[in-house]
C-alpha cells in the first residue's frame, strides 16, 4: 500500500517537474532576410512598418505556444502574416524573375518525427508555407515544383491567386533595373539590392516539439527555373527535436553548398557545440564560398541564437522567459 502511494508520488513529481520544464521552454524565433539594411538608408516610417510587423508576427505565433498549441502552427500562422505582407521577399512582395514573374519557393520541417514538405517554382499558391505543411501531411512526398506544386495545392484547396498578385512596383523596378544592368540574381541582390527579404520562423512548443520554416521569392532576375536553399531540407531549412530549429537567408548557393542548416544542427548533436557558436562557424563557411546572410535558430532547451554576416537582418524573438526582441541592424 505504502510502496504504491509512493510510486504514485514519485510519478506525479516526474510528470509535474516535466510539464513545468516544458512550459517554461516555449520560445519563437523569426527572420525577414538579411543584407546590407543600414540606417542610413531608412526613413523612419519604413524602419516603423518593418519592426511593427515583425513584431505582430512573433507576437501571433507566441500566443499560439502559450495557449498550448503546436510549434506547427506558430510557424505557420507566423509565416503566414509576413507572407501576407509587401515587405518582404515571400508571398506578396515577392522578389521578380527575370520574366517579371513571381516563382515561389517554401520548406516546413517537424522535429519531433522529421517529417518534412516543401514546394519551388509556385506560381499561384497564395501561402507558400501552408502548402510546404500539406506537402508533409497530406502527399508521400517532401518536395514538389513548379505546375505540379500548384496542381497539389489547388486539389488540396489551398487559396490560388493569378501571379500578379505577388508583383510590386518595388520589385518590379528592381528586376528591370537589374534586367537593364545584365545582372543576375545574386549579383544583383549582392550588390544593388543590397538585402535578401525571405522569412523564417522555428519555435519549440509545450511538448518540446521544434518546427522551422522558411518561404521566398528568391533571388532578384532569376533565370532558367533557379531555385536556391529555402526548399532544400538541410540546407535553408531544419528541425530536429533532438537539438535545435534552423532557418536561413542569404545567397542561397552557397547555403546549399555548405548544407547550412543540417551544418549547424550536426555541430550541436556530433560536437556538443551550442547553438550560436555552431551558427557563427556554419556562417563562416559561407563566407569561405564566398556568400553572405543570415540564420535564425533556437536549440530544445529554448535557446534562441540570431546570428548574421551581413550589415544587418530583419529579425524578433521571444525567449523562453517571454522577453520580446525585435531588430533589424546589427548590435
Ligand atoms: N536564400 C534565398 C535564395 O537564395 C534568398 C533570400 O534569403 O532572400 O533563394
């Protein structure tokens, strides 16, 4: 009788010293691009419009964790807001092909099992990121492209818009302006463009569950059906309950080249480093290639790391002990 109270005890003090970790480790993380975003060449309405919808996205998916929700769905309502708006490079807003036209890249990881969905060259799904998470839920497939990832997500009855939709006279004077210079992609957004714009978003539940996700419109003048590192799972995107989220931006060749976000989680799990210093080295690399940006990131204790090799990056985060960050140059 004694001995069963006091395994009953013993189990009710497990159970309730878990939940209380958990809670507490609820953290969210998010990016709007990195790249040479100096002060100098902000009004303060623009300064004002980027931190405040930075700052309504982190906000949105951190209510989602503290009302006990996935880590899923903060980041798909998170992307979702920053998709929804023209400042940056996903969704509306998106950075224009060479043919003027906006081709949509997305990716979703779950850490908890490794499931994994992505979507390149869309054209008319309206929420890149939503169809990444239908991909992993809802097909035996992780990456789909171009006609037939919009095919997917028109049966999947994800909303379609005519591609005009994404296309802004910002973007549109970029892409001309770099038309008109024979740029190409990266070389443009290099060295005019000056900043890269994609979004991303990991957070870490009441569960302990990790999600990442990153969604863009690429690099500026693309050619040839260019896809970079945001579909590529390892490379812009990665979540691994076992140690950490990832999401990336910057020049998308070298992210693949240097599987980025597989990199950083591989350094926390093989070499027990943490998790910025394992972004700092995975950024130096980067740089060794020759490529610039950004990662977002938080490992499964909560610990958030925002860490970039450009002037400067979009970026928000609210910590495991709810403390509010959001910046966009660097410190
Ligand atoms: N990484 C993206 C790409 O290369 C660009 C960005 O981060 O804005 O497609």
């Amino acid at each position: 009788m004694m001995k069963n109270f006091l395994i009953s005890l013993i189990l009710l003090l497990i159970y309730s010293c878990q939940s209380t970790k958990s809670e507490n480790n609820i953290a969210i993380v998010i990016h709007g691009g990195a790249g040479t975003i100096l002060k100098e060449n902000m009004t303060t309405e623009v300064e004002s419009a980027y931190l405040n919808k930075l700052e309504e996205a982190v906000q949105t998916g951190y209510e989602i964790l503290k009302n006990g929700g996935s880590s899923q769905s903060a980041v798909d309502e998170t992307i979702k807001i920053m998709e929804d708006s023209p400042l940056f490079n996903a969704g509306i807003g998106a950075a224009l092909t060479n043919e003027e036209t906006a081709s949509l890249d997305a990716s979703f990881m779950e850490g908890k099992n490794l499931n994994a969905g992505a979507i390149a060259g869309s054209k008319y799904i309206k929420n890149p990121i939503s169809a990444a998470i239908s991909v992993m839920e809802d097909s035996p497939h992780v990456l789909l492209s171009s006609d037939g990832a919009d095919e997917f997500a028109i049966k999947m009855g994800l909303d379609t818009v005519p591609n005009s939709y994404f296309i802004t006279e910002r973007r549109l004077n970029s892409v001309r302006k770099a038309k008109k210079d024979d740029m190409f992609s990266f070389e443009y957004s290099y060295i005019n463009d000056s900043k890269y714009g994609t979004v991303g978003c990991v957070a870490i539940d009441k569960m302990g569950n990790i999600s990442s996700g990153t969604s863009t419109g690429g690099t500026t003048n693309k050619k040839w059906g260019r896809i970079g590192d945001v579909p590529i799972i390892g490379a812009g995107t990665y979540a691994n309950n076992d140690c950490c989220g990832i999401s990336t931006t910057g020049w998308g060749e070298h992210f693949i080249r240097n599987v980025v976000a597989y990199d950083i989680a591989a350094q926390i799990i093989y070499n027990d480093k943490g998790i910025k210093e394992a972004s700092i080295n995975s950024l130096d690399k980067v740089m060794k290639t020759g490529g610039d940006g950004g990662v977002i990131g938080l490992d499964n204790k909560g610990n958030i790391s925002m860490e970039f090799n450009t002037a400067g990056m979009y970026r928000a985060s609210i910590d495991k002990n709810g403390n509010l960050t959001v910046k966009i140059y660097s410190d």
